[in-house]
C-alpha cells in the first residue's frame, strides 16, 4: 500500500514503516530499508522515513 501511495503522489512526505523485528535494536538487520544512503535499520532508524529518501 505504502509503495502505491508513493507512486501517485508527487509530493513530499513521510512513510511510517511497521515491520516485524526478530530482535527489535538492530543486531539483526532482519528489518532493513534500502533508502539513498544505504540500508536503514526500521527499529532503530526509523520508523519513518522521508519519501525522497526511499528506493523501492
């Protein structure tokens, strides 16, 4: 859902990411985002992040 509403809006925003974490403080790298300046941890980075940022 999130990836369709950052492909019809051409505005700036934020994307709050919920995913399932294994560990939940980032050893595991089991919830990892690639974004434009390398993987981002969502339990510890995030959970929101910006949508220029995001690489699908």
């Amino acid at each position: 859902m999130l990836k369709a509403v950052y492909n019809a809006t051409t505005t700036s925003g934020s994307y709050s990411f919920e995913e399932r974490m294994g560990c939940g403080f980032g050893a595991c790298m089991g919830c990892s985002c690639k974004t434009k300046y390398g993987n981002k941890r969502i339990c510890k980075d995030g959970p929101v992040l910006v949508k220029e940022e995001i690489i699908w």
